[in-house]
C-alpha cells in the first residue's frame, strides 16, 4: 500500500484571502505541492 501525509500551511492572509500551501509526500520525496487562495465567503450577500 501507498502511504501518502498531506500537510497544509496558511502562508499569508490578506483581508478576508488566505494563501495555502499544500505538500504531499511519500515516505521518502514530495509528490506534489500546490498554492491555493482561498477566500472567506462568511460575508457575502
């Protein structure tokens, strides 16, 4: 079986945005990584 352990960190928030970054990772090497923005939508109408 593959083992995978996905890790997220909120690199910077920006007004009601939030910049993710996201790595996965087997047991040895990165096998993806990826930046997301993420907006709050509490707020909205």
């Amino acid at each position: 079986p593959i083992t995978w352990l996905a890790k997220a960190e909120i690199v910077r928030r920006r007004g009601n945005k939030f910049f993710i970054w996201v790595i996965i990772r087997d047991k040895i090497k990165e096998v993806f990584r990826a930046k997301f923005i993420m907006e709050s939508v509490e707020n909205r109408v």
